[in-house]
C-alpha cells in the first residue's frame, strides 16, 4: 500500500495482497494435482508459504518493473516460476 494511506486502507489493502496470493499459490497447486504433465517444478514436500510468494512476486517486479503494468497475476505466475525453476 502507498504510504499516505490510512492504516484501515493499508491493513485491508495487505489482507486483499494476501488472499489473492493464497489464491494463486493454491491454484498453481491444483493445477498440478489436475495436470500431472504439467512442468511445473513447486517444492511438493514443503510448499510455498505466502510470504515466499510475496517475496517471489516483489523481486520479480523489482527486477522487472514494466511488469508492474501488465496483469497482477501475470506478475505473480511468472514471479513464482522463474524462484523455482525446473533443473
């Protein structure tokens, strides 16, 4: 949230970030429970909390700020496949 916000609007701005990670995170799960084939390389054993998505989606952006123009969740997919590639 940008810094001039009311501490209501940030709270419930970092509790929206949040959900939508979960969200996203818990997709991409589902996605490989129902596409077996799909290359998708999520630790299986230990997954992917939503700080470590946070995390993976902020350092995308700050890597790549044009990003930050595009689709969120665009943003997001890609910020969380490029911090775990498939080896």
């Amino acid at each position: 949230p940008a810094s001039g916000m009311a501490q209501t609007a940030k709270a419930a701005a970092d509790q929206l970030c949040t959900s939508y990670l979960r969200g996203m995170t818990e997709g991409f799960y589902v996605m490989g429970l129902l596409s077996p084939g799909a290359r998708l390389c999520l630790p299986k054993t230990d997954p992917i909390t939503i700080a470590d998505a946070r995390r993976e989606f902020l350092d995308y952006l700050v890597e790549n700020p044009d990003a930050a123009d595009h689709a969120a969740g665009l943003a997001v997919i890609i910020g969380i496949l490029k911090a775990h590639p498939c080896d």
